[in-house]
C-alpha cells in the first residue's frame, strides 16, 4: 500500500506540475489497477478508484456540503409508454454478453446555484467547489481533481470571471454529435428553457463546441455567449448574479425533456415511415463490411435507408420523429430516435460486452420505447482472432479500452453479418416491437 501511495502521489504531481499528460497519467493509473486486480471498465474513472485505493481521498470528503446544491427532478415529460421494457431488453443484452449486473438507464442529475464558484478544469479531469471548498469539488473526478487543485491553488493565482447570468457544463467528453445531444443539449435546454433560471448571459464548456452545434443552439433561440474553460486556465473563479453548473455525467435522464421540447418546437403530422439510419462517411468503426447488403436487405423489408450525418443537426433530431421504426448498427446517428417509436440496434461483438455499447439501451430505457438490440455479426477473418466463446469476459473488456481498431473490440470494419440470420431477426425484432405495443394499449 506504501509504494501505492507513493505511485499515485508522483501521479497527482505530475499532473499538477504538467510534466504529466493527462492520457499518460490515465494510461499509468489503470496499469496499477490491473496489478491491484481491481475492477474498471472505464479508464476515465481510474484515477478516482486509485486515490481510493491508496487512502488518499479526504475522509471529510461529501458532495452534499452545500446546500445549495439541488437535484433536478425527474422528467414530467409525456411517456410513450410504461412498462419494464429497460429491464427486459437489460436481460437480454447481459445473457448475451455473459453478465448478470444491472442496468441502471438513467439517475437525476445534480446542480449547483451560487453567486460564486471556482471551477478546476483539466481534460478528462473536472469539477466545480462552491464556496471555495476545493477539498470537496463537486463531481466527476472529484477525488483526484480535488488533490491537484489543492497544489494548484498553492503555486499559481486563478483568474475571476465577472458576469450576469452564467450556466457552466462540464462534461468530460470532447463534443461530438451523440455526446452533443446527449451531454450538452439537454443540459442547455433545461437550463434555458426548463429550470426557470433562463435565460443566461453566457455559457461555459470543458471543450469547444463546433460551428454546427453553434448554429444549432442558435437556431433553438440561445443568444448567449460561449466561452471554454481551456481558455480561462486550470483554475478559475465565476463571480455573478447567478451561477448553475451541472454535474459532471451523462445527460441521459434529461433525454426526454430534450424530446419532447424539440417535438413541440418542431411538430409533424405524423411519420409512418420505417427508418434505417446509415453509418455515414465517418462511421468507419463498426461499420459491416457488406454494408450495401445490410442495407438493401432493409429496404427490402420496407424501411428507407438514409444518411442524415450532413444534415443541419435541428433537421437530424427531428428526421427520426413518430417513425414506427428506427434502425441501425450501433453508433451515434441511432441518438436521432429518441423520438421514434421504436429502436432495433445491430451489435457487434465482442463490442456488445462494453459499457459503452450500452447508450442506445439506456436511452430507450428511460425514453420507454421500445427497444431490441440485435447481436448478429461473425468476422471476416476468424484466425485472427480469439475464441471467444473460450475466453473470460474481464479479457475481452480490457482488450476494448485503447483500442480503436482492433477486430478483437468490434471496432473495426471488419464485422460481416450473416444477410440470412439479419432478415429473420429483423422481422421477429418487428413482431416483438408489435406485440409489445399491442400489450401496453
């Protein structure tokens, strides 16, 4: 435990210091992980499981010491429909996958309000302390952020940032169009529009936004100001009439609030198309290598086969809308159902196993449509790889973290899916979608 402590002392130094990246020290904290044989499937998290475990964390440490720190309660959004579908489809994921966990689709998130809030920030490694308590800063990584802004405020003057009305979102993911939608704008939304707290003077982000997620909130009315927390430095001081800063996690519970506003903005007349959403030009990953089959096979089935990915991202969110079927391999273009009826997922595996696989599942748990995932992909070149059916499922989840192409993640373009096995499961997916319909009305 001594040489531990001290191993994740000369990790926090470092990266106080910056003669540590942030990817090396995530790199070198998970090696110690594995050593310890303690479990973390997401190497994100790995710094806050190692302070731990070295007993570095401060045993005061509580998230509730403010109290002004709230919880935004759950969506009062209309449900499509109300049923343990989450769990069914959970079960039938984690059979798949070998797993018994449970899946939990999504929690409220929580939300502090001061007129003044220092907030560290450093890629992947972010939190926020009202009241100047950086011992206790707030979430994400909080245990390990906490220590390096400890040595942070001892050798370096923050800045103060003087304004009206700001709103702060940390996220802990460069953006990208699922985790846009997902961890940006729905939090955006609820701020502006939903909290009663809009409008903001400005906004600030971990990561930059990109010009399409600009014009985007523009064009859903949000004038404010954006600024970015790389260039305001490591740590800095919000000073102002009012200050929210949502935690740091998955936007996930805030979905169908985002879905229904963006229905109410943007009302059809009703869509009775079934829809098959392609990777597009940038989905290499995951991407089948007899795609055109994949895709003629749906539109067989009566589905139209579409890339939306250039499209304008308010004409992405709404394409999908009343459809009675959304479809597609597993990706970001599949966040466009959240206001179809129903989602059928293609998998790959051992992809599938991954807890990132899992978004679309989380998605449609706590949308409440229907959702089938569809695990029905074979390699092109199997004496490349291992026999899975032979291998601990721990193995095949540490070959998926660092890896972006590799057939042994499902990563790769090299997943054929078997056109005879897809048409059946398509349609018993179909059945089910009904059935599961007919029973809840």
């Amino acid at each position: 435990m001594k040489n531990l402590r001290v191993g994740v002392e000369a990790i926090l130094s470092g990266l106080a210091s910056g003669q540590l990246s942030v990817d090396a020290a995530l790199r070198k904290s998970m090696e110690y992980i594995n050593i310890l044989g303690l479990y973390c499937s997401d190497i994100y998290e790995s710094l806050d499981l190692l302070v731990g475990a070295a007993g570095l964390s401060n045993p005061a440490y509580d998230e509730e010491t403010s109290s002004l720190i709230f919880q935004i309660p759950e969506s009062t959004t209309k449900k499509k429909i109300n049923s343990s579908i989450a769990e069914t489809t959970a079960e039938i994921v984690r059979i798949a996958c070998n797993k018994k966990s449970t899946i939990h689709s999504a929690s409220p998130l929580k939300f502090c309000k001061s007129e003044r809030v220092t907030v560290f920030y450093d890629p992947l490694m972010i939190g926020f302390a009202s009241e100047e308590s950086l011992s206790t800063l707030g979430w994400g990584s909080a245990k390990a952020a906490s220590h390096i802004a400890q040595s942070l405020v001892q050798t370096a003057d923050g800045i103060d940032l003087c304004a009206g009305r700001i709103a702060i979102i940390l996220t802990r993911h460069p953006s990208k169009y699922a985790h846009f939608v997902r961890d940006r704008l729905t939090k955006i939304i609820w701020c502006e529009y939903l909290s009663g707290m809009g409008p903001f003077d400005e906004y600030i982000f971990d990561y930059p936004l990109e010009l399409r997620e600009i014009e985007c909130l523009r064009d859903l009315g949000i004038t404010s100001r954006f600024l970015y927390a790389a260039d305001l430095g490591r740590l800095f001081t919000v000073v102002g009439e009012c200050i929210v800063v949502i935690e740091v996690t998955s936007g996930m519970s805030l979905l169908p609030s985002l879905s229904q506003f963006i229905s109410d903005k943007y009302p059809t007349s009703g869509n009775t198309e079934k829809i098959f959403l392609r990777r597009g030009h940038l989905g290499r990953r995951r991407k089948a290598t007899n795609d055109n089959e994949v895709e003629e096979l749906f539109m067989h089935l009566g589905y139209k086969a579409v890339d939306i990915s250039s499209i304008s991202y308010i004409k992405q969110l709404t394409f999908c809308q009343d459809s009675l079927v959304t479809a597609g391999m597993h990706g970001a273009q599949l966040v466009n159902a959240h206001n179809s009826s129903s989602l059928i997922e293609l998998h790959t595996f051992p992809y599938a196993a991954s807890p990132w696989a899992e978004s679309m599942l989380k998605m449609a748990g706590v949308l409440q449509i229907p959702y089938v995932p569809l695990l029905l992909s074979s390699i092109e070149h199997a004496n490349d790889l291992v026999n899975y059916e032979e291998v601990p499922l721990r193995y095949l989840q540490n070959q998926l973290v660092g890896n972006s192409d590799n057939p042994s993640s499902g990563q790769s373009s090299r997943n054929l899916i078997d056109i005879k096995n897809l048409r059946r499961s398509v349609e018993l997916a179909e059945s089910l979608i009904e059935k599961i319909n007919i029973d809840i009305a």
